[in-house]
C-alpha cells in the first residue's frame, strides 16, 4: 500500500489517499477514517471491504467541518479497473469539496477542483496504470 498526504490550496482542503489498499492495511485506514470524524455508515462499509479484501472498489470520506477527505482505493484486477475506481473516488471528492464551498457542481471552479485532484494524484496513479512508464515529476510520495 501507498499513503499520500497533500493540500489542496485553492479548496484549502488536506486530503489523504490509500493506493492499493488490502486486509493487511485495514488497522491504519480505520483509525484514520475514525480520527477524521468518520461517520458509523461509511466506517462499516470501509471494515467490511478491507477486512473480506475486496477488490476493484473504493470510497471516500470527507469532513466538511476540518476540511479533509481520505480517499481509499482498494487493489484492483486490471490497469482498466483502477483508472475507474480513481475516477470514481476522484469525482466523489470533488463533490464533496463543492458541497461543503457552496460551489455550483457545472460550474467551472468544480472542474479545476477535479484537475487540482487529478494532478496531485497522478505520480501514484500513474504507476498503478502503466508500472513500466517512468515517474517523469519525481514527487514524492509517503
């Protein structure tokens, strides 16, 4: 599993992405998503995917109060199967992050909010959906 921090300065928004998340990784995850506030619906629903080690799924947690969203991308089949499952979670946070700015989800500052997203996600993203494509930016992640 791979653990990336970063902030989103135009939201003013700290988000924490698991890659390639497994049973192995579910203690670290559920103590994140229960430090960040996490309610008991969507806690559950994280245990139970980790726990049984479900692949090809995700989901994303955001406190609107804190302004910080945990996104979880479980290990996946294919390259195919985790650009979808990114997407999905991508979008989701964007979402949220509209939501809690009162920003209009058609509207241009939602789309650059997902570009912000994508682009800090991408040396990791990267990775998982070409492993033999060189990390041309060198970011580092934790």
């Amino acid at each position: 599993m791979t653990r990336q921090s970063f902030y989103n300065s135009s939201a003013d928004w700290e988000v924490t992405v698991y890659y390639e998340s497994d049973r192995d990784n579910a203690g670290e995850i559920l103590h994140s998503l229960d430090i960040a506030g996490c309610d008991d619906e969507t806690y559950f629903l994280a245990m139970d995917n980790l726990e049984h080690g479900a692949r090809n799924s995700g989901l994303t947690f955001s406190n609107m109060k804190t302004r910080e969203s945990i996104i979880v991308l479980s290990k996946t089949t294919s390259r195919k199967e985790f650009a979808n499952t990114w997407f999905h979670e991508l979008i989701h946070c964007a979402i949220h992050i509209a939501t809690a700015l009162g920003l209009d989800y058609q509207g241009e500052t939602m789309a650059y909010i997902g570009g912000d997203l994508a682009m800090a996600m991408q040396p990791a993203a990267a990775r998982l959906m070409c492993p033999h494509c060189p990390d041309l930016h060198h970011e580092r992640l934790v």
